[in-house]
C-alpha cells in the first residue's frame, strides 16, 4: 500500500511500485517509474523519461530528471535510470542523457548524494559513491565505485574517476583520476594514493603493497607514463595494478601529477 500525500500529483502513465511515500506538493511525470519502497519527500519534482529502482530516499526540493542543460538539446528521447537504495538529499539536480552522449544517464546502487549535489547529462556513476555538498558532476563525467568527491568540488565534463577515488574539497577536476588514488587542489592533482580507502576494501596486504609498487613506477619514476603502464599492465599478474594501468593507458583527458 502505497502512502502519497493528498497535494501530491501524480501524472497519469506514472508507473508507481508497492510501499511508496510521496510527500506534500510532489509532481511524478508521466514518463516516471519507481520502485518499491521509495520514499520522496515533499515538494520534489520528478520528471521526464526517469526510472527509479527500489528503497531510494529521495528527499526534499530535489529535482531528477529535468532537461538536460544542452543548448543543442530539441526534445529528444532521453532518459535517466537510477538504482536501488540511494540517498538524494535536498536541493539535488540530475539530468538524463542526450543524443550526443549516448541519450542515458545512469546511477548505480547504495550512493549518497548531499545536498546540492548536481549530476549533468550523460554522467555515469557506479555503486558506493559519496558526493559531498555542492559537488557538480558535467556532463559526460564517469565515476566508478566506492569513489569519494569532497563538497564544493566541480569535476569538468568528459572526466573519468577510477574506483576508490577520494577527492578533495574544494578541489578543481579536469583530468582523469586513476583508480586508488587520492587527488586535490585548484587545479587537482594526484597526492598519493587514498590508502585509507584501501585498507577498508583490501584484506590482503599484498594487493595494497602491489599498487604502492605501481604507483611510484607511475607517478614518480620520471619515466614516461604510457611506458611504464604498458610494461605494468603487460608484466604484472596483479588484477588491481592491471586495472589501474589500464586505467592510465585509455585515458582521454591525461593524468594531473607533478613530473620529475
């Protein structure tokens, strides 16, 4: 039984699941579905092709599925698709996709979103993510998981960030962040690695050493870095050092570390 607020409007074609709360002066779109035990707090706007998936909070003054921020956008036929069990907090913006970025923007499973956090067009996010407050993602940004984005951070568009990212506060991203690593400053830059954030996931010690290992091969050798990745991802038999040279080797925006 679902339990929705007598101001609320819900447009007729809304697909709405078992166990959801609508609060005061809510409006769910024609286009919308939401899954089980969503719960979404007053005056919220949810709109536009979106799919919600179940036992997300959305809470209040948040706005999802709006029309993307393109000047080039015509109406097309574009969507956003959101996962289960996520936080979205107050004041939040998220865009679908659009035509040139693939017509999806997607967000994974278990995320916390704080308040005022804007996600853009055509942004891909993964599961366990953190988005401090004011954190604004542009469009085409990919994040995967576990990543951790300070508050007041904006990410510039087509930017990738690797799984177990943390990034500062205040911090200013325009090139890719490799995956475990720790990045910040106005231009963000890498730090090290975000060492607290693998001690958390990793059990074995080994892996943790493996990617000290690669990193300083990387990031501090002085050698040159596509080098250095191919050889890592060639000759090294660790799965997480593969994947952060990988990472290093597809990279289309470059990597922001000081060069000796």
């Amino acid at each position: 039984m679902n339990n929705i607020h007598k101001t609320a409007i819900i447009e007729e074609g809304a697909i709405l699941g078992d166990n959801i709360t609508i609060g005061a002066f809510t409006i769910i779109g024609k286009n919308v579905k939401i899954g089980d035990g969503t719960i979404i707090d007053s005056h919220t706007l949810i709109d536009g092709k979106t799919t919600i998936g179940k036992n997300n909070h959305i809470f209040s003054h948040a706005a999802i599925g709006s029309i993307p921020q393109d000047l080039k956008f015509n109406g097309e036929d574009v969507e956003l698709v959101i996962g289960d069990n996520n936080k979205i907090r107050e004041y939040t913006l998220f865009n679908p996709g659009t035509i040139g970025g693939g017509s999806i923007t997607k967000i994974g499973d278990n995320n916390l979103f704080m308040g005022y956090v804007h996600v853009a067009h055509d942004c891909i996010i993964g599961n366990n993510c953190i988005f401090a407050n004011g954190a604004t993602l542009a469009g085409h940004v990919e994040c995967d998981d576990f990543v951790v984005i300070g508050g007041l951070t904006p990410i510039h568009q087509f930017c990738k960030i690797g799984t177990q990212v943390m990034v500062g506060g205040a911090s200013a991203v325009a090139q890719d962040i490799p995956p475990f690593c720790l990045a910040e400053g106005n231009k963000a830059v890498l730090r090290g690695l975000n060492l607290t954030g693998l001690r958390r996931r990793f059990e074995n010690r080994e892996d943790i050493d493996a990617i000290k290992s690669a990193y300083k091969e990387l990031f501090e050798s002085g050698k040159p870095l596509q080098e250095v990745a191919r050889e890592l991802f060639e000759t090294n038999e660790n799965k997480h050092v593969k994947e952060l040279a990988s990472f290093v080797l597809n990279t289309k925006r470059g990597i922001p570390f000081n060069r000796k």
